[in-house]
C-alpha cells in the first residue's frame, strides 16, 4: 500500500505545487512509481506535469471522481505525466509517473460540503487500485476548506511547504493545529504533519528570524537539506564544498520549470544540477523518513 502524502499550507505562493510536481520528478529518479492528485481547481501541478486540457477532447478529472462517489473512481481518472524527451517519447521521469488531473469546475465539489460523508470522497476514489504505486503525492488549495479536508481524510501525513514570510509562517502553525485538532473529524485520526519545507529562501535577515521561529515551532519537522563534499587540497588541508543548501533557495529555475512544464533536469548547467541535488535531497528525507515501507530504490536489488 503506498504512502500518501499531502503537500499543504494555509497560504498560496508558497510554491507548494512546484515542490508537488518536481518532488514526483525526484521520487520517480530513485524508480518510485508516484500517483500525483492535483486537487487544486487551479490546476497547476496539472499543467507542470505536461497535461493540456483539450475542450475537443476533454478526459476526465479529479471532479468527475469525487462527484461518482463510489470506491476506485479515480482510477478511472488516470492519465499518464506528458514529459516528452527530444524524440517525443515518455521522459525516463515520466514514465514513473501518473496523474489525477484538477480543472478549474473541481471547485464545484466544495458545494458538497454538507452531504453526509463528502469528507472521504477522496479516500473513496483512491480505494482498492493504488497498490501498484510507491507513494500518492496530493496537491492542495491554499486554504482549510472541503477540498483540503478531502486530502486530509485520504492522507497518511501532510508536509507543509511554507516560505519565510511572516504570514506563511503563521498560515503553517494553523495547518499544524488544524491537522490536530480536527483529525478525529475528518475519520483520520493518525493524520500527522511530517515536515515543514523551507521554500523561496532569502538571505535577509528578516528570513533568518522567520527560521528561527519556524525552528522554535516545529523543531526536528524542520528539513534541513543541505550536503557537503570534502575535497582534499594541495596543502593537506580539507575544503569543505557545499553541494546544497539547507533550504529551498529563491531561484528563478524553479519558476523557469513550473512555467515551462519540464522537470528540473532539463538543464544540465550547474545551477540546474543543483536544483536537481535539493530535490533528491527532499526525496531521500521522504524515503527515509515518511514512507511506511521503504521501497528497493533504483540500483538496489529488489527482493520478492
């Protein structure tokens, strides 16, 4: 049974869709298969993840799963990720991944809110064909209401993207204490936040205080990402290199990506190197730390 994990915080422009779609890129690198739920009506992890909507063809969506309301629906919603490499063929990331697509008339469910049982749609929808994936990531809408509520129910934990603004420091203390307050209600009751991921770092201090008190708050929950390398020099003294740093850096690559709809790895110059190295970091604390199974990961043999 994989892991699902719902990328959330109660305040938008926290990249929280951009962390979606790149973590199931590094995910599928390590030979994970990832179902990625876009169950933000803005569809943005959608679109990122190379999937057009088509009035001329229109497929069905995560909408069209909750309103069935019965078990497995989503599985009829299925579609696979449409990175596409120089040939036109499924990118080697690609092929590891699978989509539940979100469009703007998803909104309509939150309508629903007061039908008795509308809070497990989610879970229904994703219940008795998920077995075949690794991990279920869900991207969310930035808010508390139905449709996050939804993702609540059908999560096993929720980490928290949150930039080092004040306002999305504080809109990730309410998620937390949504989550723990209200886990009883939505019928999940060992829902937990697993992470906070310091996103869109600054180097000010303003952002060193807001870490702080990120730090103060979540403790250990606080991701810490950054990697060294020791390179011996000449004199016999070791220079220690860092590969990446502690937190999501505010780089323009990765609103170069979510605009382009590629995954981090189509540059291979060093910053686009380096994007790729804090998005395996991010996959590796998930693996270690979030999954209920560790999976044989690509290059380890796999035991049956």
């Amino acid at each position: 049974m994989p892991t699902t994990i719902l990328f959330a915080n109660h305040k938008g422009g926290v990249q929280k869709s951009g962390v979606a779609v790149q973590t199931a890129a590094a995910l599928a690198r390590q030979g994970l298969d990832v179902l990625v739920v876009d169950f933000d009506p803005q569809g943005n992890a959608t679109r990122r993840l190379g999937i057009e909507w088509d009035p001329a063809h229109p497929i069905a969506s995560a909408s069209e799963a909750i309103a069935a309301n019965v078990e497995g629906a989503g599985e009829g919603a299925v579609v696979a990720c449409g990175w596409k490499d120089a040939d036109g063929n499924p990118t080697p990331e690609a092929q590891h991944i699978d989509v539940i697509p979100a469009r703007f008339d998803l909104i309509n469910r939150e309508a629903e809110a007061g039908t008795v049982g509308a809070v497990r749609r989610l879970r229904k929808a994703l219940t008795g064909w998920t077995d075949d994936y690794d991990v279920v990531l869900i991207d969310s809408r930035p808010d508390l209401g139905h449709l996050v509520q939804m993702a609540m129910a059908a999560a096993d934990v929720v980490v928290i993207p949150c930039d080092t603004g004040y306002d999305s420091v504080e809109a990730a203390i309410r998620m937390r204490d949504f989550v723990e307050r209200h886990r009883e209600d939505l019928v999940n009751p060992s829902l937990r936040v697993g992470a906070i991921l310091v996103t869109r770092r600054r180097p000010t201090a303003e952002a060193d205080f807001q870490l702080e008190g990120l730090r103060e708050r979540f403790g250990d929950l606080v991701w810490d990402l950054r990697t060294v390398k020791i390179v011996p020099g000449p004199d016999g003294t070791d220079t220690e290199v860092e590969l990446t740093p502690s937190y999501v850096p505010e780089w323009t690559r990765f609103a170069e990506a979510d605009a382009a709809a590629v995954s981090l790895t189509a540059w291979n110059d060093e910053r686009g190197r380096t994007t790729v190295r804090i998005f395996d970091q991010i996959a590796e604390h998930i693996i270690d730390g979030l999954l209920a199974t560790r999976p044989a990961l690509a290059g380890e043999a796999h035991h049956g």
